[in-house]
C-alpha cells in the first residue's frame, strides 16, 4: 500500500530522525529533512476529522515556512481509512520506507491500539491524538505521550457539572460502539453515578450505522442524553432524534467530538443550547487561539474543532521539545524528554504531561451559541488541570479494569 500524498512544506528540510540515537548532529544528517509522518483517517465514517487533521498540522508548518527551531520539516500523510490493520500498514510504511522519525495521530482509539506496541518497539517518538485509556495507564509507553484527552478525561467534569448545576438525575446514553465510544461511556457513568445520578439505559451504535432511527425510537424517558459519538454521527443522530420530536422532551449533552466545530456547520438551530465538554473550543480567549482559530476559519470557511485542534497543538509541542534540544531530533530519548517537560504554550493553554505520558490541562463546559450567524461552542465554565484520573486515587485507578462496554458495571439501567 502506498502513502496517500507527500508534502513538502517549505522545500527540502533539515536532520532525519534515525533509528539508533546519537549524541549531535552530524553535517551529512543536517542535509536531510526532518520527517514527520502524519496518520489520519481522511476516508471512512471518520473522514471529516482525519481531513481536518491534515489540514490543521499542514497550516501549522506553513505559517512557520516549514522550519521548526531553525530546521526544515516535510510532512508524509497517510491515511489510515479508520481500519486499525490499515493504520498498521501505514505506520510501518512510514517508519521503514519513508523513515519518518516522529509520528503524529492516529485519531481512532481502534487505531492506537492496533499501532502502540509496534511503535514502542522501533522507538519511534509519538506525539498521540487517540483517547485510548490504557496506552497513559496500565501499558504506558516512554515513546507516547497524548495531547489531548483520553476517552474519559473530559466527561468527569461534565458529569460534576450537570449533577450540581443543571441538576440531572437519571441520563441515557449512546455511544459508537468501539473503544472510544465504550470508555467514554464508561467514564461518564461512573463519575455521575458517584455524584447521586443513574444510567438509566446504554446504547451503543455502530460507527457507520446508515440510520439511527431504530436506535432513537428506543431511547426511554430521562432528564438527558448523553452522546458519545465521533466523525458525522453525532449530528446525524441528533437530526433524527429532533425528528422524533425527542429534544423537546429532554436535554441533550455529549462528550468531546459529539457537537465537534467540524459537523457544527451543518447544523441548524436544532444543535442550539447543547452542553458538551472538551479540551478544546474554537471560542478560547487566549493569544495564540485568537490567532489560530480565525485564520483557520479564513482558509477553510469553518471553525476549527477537535481534530484540527489537535494537530496545530502536536505541532506547538513539537516546535517546543526541538527548540529545547536545539533542533536535534537523531537523539530520539533527548527529544522525547523535550517533549515530556517543556509545559508548553498552546491554543488549549499551558499543558504538562504526568508520568504516564498523558496530558494535564484544563477542561471546558461548552453551550452551543449562534455568534455572527455562525454556531460555535461558547465557553461557560473551565476546570483547570484536569488529569487523567480526576479525584480518584491513582493506585486504585489502575488496579481497576480499563473501561468498556461492561465496566464498571450499570447497576441502574430500567428494563
């Protein structure tokens, strides 16, 4: 199989990363470009976020006239079409044909996992963007770290806030239903449960499911559902559950890619009033947000949203880790503490990693608003330096299943 494009941002670039470390630089190395490969799945029902991955991390090393700490970059995407054996195919093309030295992605959970032990094992350095829980938490890799979120991360917020402000009481769920989807779930009914609420009922979906109306004609009477979906499923569910006249009769709120900026656009006033949580909004007041957000609308008509978010931030944290090893990637563990250290300045604020490799940042409560004609998640409440395990004891933590379909278990569900 081959790559689906190559991208030479900025012409020819600077030192490849080699697969055994070295302590400098060598001249014959510095003619070289940095590699960096990028896995995306730009076909598939998760086609909108690989495309806007691209996109985002393509804009990133324009702006910078593709050098990063004084040295050229060229990018490798491939796409992984959401299919974990083709993820693997391509990460393997990248590393062994196209000698990439770091990798940014996968975006699916399925993906990571299909990849993490082989990229552990040729110590390739990994700037990750899939929520899978475990690769921070039982089989944590020195050659990972996540940028964004897992699976869970950003739900416990979500579930503390619509316990203790909107009031929830009982909640149904719906999920694709691969990892992503199962720990997202999980994670969300285990903190609301834990603050008084019940799980009346779980819905998983499959992710390329053509109609959801069998699946919203069984959803059972609640204060609220919650979506866990990813890609275009979210607003295609939503679309029928209005049909079915279901938003009127309760709330709605989802978990980070449910109501994503990218499917936002084809939305109408129906998505009005939403709730969802994530690490990221195209609304943050920031500087280096207030910079990225409008001229990634101005090239593409759209607001930026998880995905391309994700990849603009890998970006800033890549240019932050070279900048600290001054441009010296041969040294892939030098490179890798760079990465892990730096605390780095980003669109999403200042983020550090914990030992496990996954991020701590904040957290933000979204509303779905209508601003200048355009639907955008309106930043209404942030939880700062949320980790990967909330206020649950670290030891506990892992000592406990990685969450799934049947973990922990729903002890609330109504027949």
């Amino acid at each position: 199989m081959t790559i689906s494009r190559r991208q030479l941002v900025g012409g020819l670039t600077g030192a490849g990363i080699a697969s055994i470390a070295a302590p400098r630089i060598l001249p014959a190395q510095i003619s070289e470009p940095i590699r960096v490969g990028l896995l995306a799945a730009k076909t598939g029902p998760l086609a909108s976020g690989g495309i806007d991955m691209d996109l985002a991390l393509t804009m990133f090393l324009k702006e910078h006239g593709g050098i990063l700490a004084g040295r050229k970059v060229e990018l490798i995407v491939a796409d992984t079409a959401g299919v974990p054996a083709t993820a693997r195919t391509k990460a393997q093309e990248l590393i062994e044909k196209e000698k990439v030295g770091c990798i940014i992605g996968p975006l699916a959970a399925f993906e990571a996992l299909a990849i993490a032990d082989y990229l552990t094992e040729k110590e390739v350095p990994t700037l990750g963007v899939a929520a899978a829980e475990d690769m921070t938490q039982r089989h944590p890799s020195p050659w990972f770290v996540r940028l964004t979120s897992t699976s869970a991360q950003c739900t416990y917020p979500l579930a503390e806030y619509v316990t203790k402000e909107l009031k929830f009481q009982k909640i149904v769920t719906v999920a694709d239903d691969f990892a992503y989807g199962h720990e997202m779930c999980a994670g969300f009914q285990r903190a609301f449960e834990d603050y008084g609420g019940k799980i009346i009922q779980k819905i998983f979906t499959p992710l390329a499911t053509p109609d959801y109306g069998s699946y919203v004609a069984q959803v059972k009477s609640a204060d609220a559902i919650f979506l866990g979906t990813a890609g275009s499923n979210g607003f295609r569910f939503l679309r029928q559950f209005v049909e079915y006249g279901l938003k009127e009769k309760m709330a709605v709120i989802g978990g980070m890619t449910a109501l994503d900026e990218s499917v936002l656009r084809n939305m109408g006033d129906e998505a009005l009033g939403i709730v969802t949580t994530s690490w990221y909004s195209a609304e943050l007041d920031n500087p280096l947000n207030k910079a990225f957000a409008p001229a990634f609308r101005a090239n593409f008509k759209y607001d930026p949203g998880y995905y391309a978010a994700s990849t603009y931030l890998a970006g800033e944290v890549l240019e932050a880790a070279l900048n600290a090893t001054k441009g010296d990637v041969v040294d892939k563990k030098a490179l890798m503490t760079a990465v892990r250290g730096n605390n780095a300045q980003t669109i999403r604020g200042v983020i550090k990693f914990d030992e496990y490799g996954n991020v701590i940042g904040n957290v933000y409560i979204r509303r779905v608003a209508k601003i200048e004609g355009r639907l955008v998640n309106a930043v209404i409440k942030t939880y700062p330096d949320v980790t990967q395990f909330w206020t649950y004891d670290k030891t506990a933590f892992l000592q406990s299943p990685v969450y799934s379909r049947d973990y922990p278990p729903a002890k609330n569900l109504e027949p």
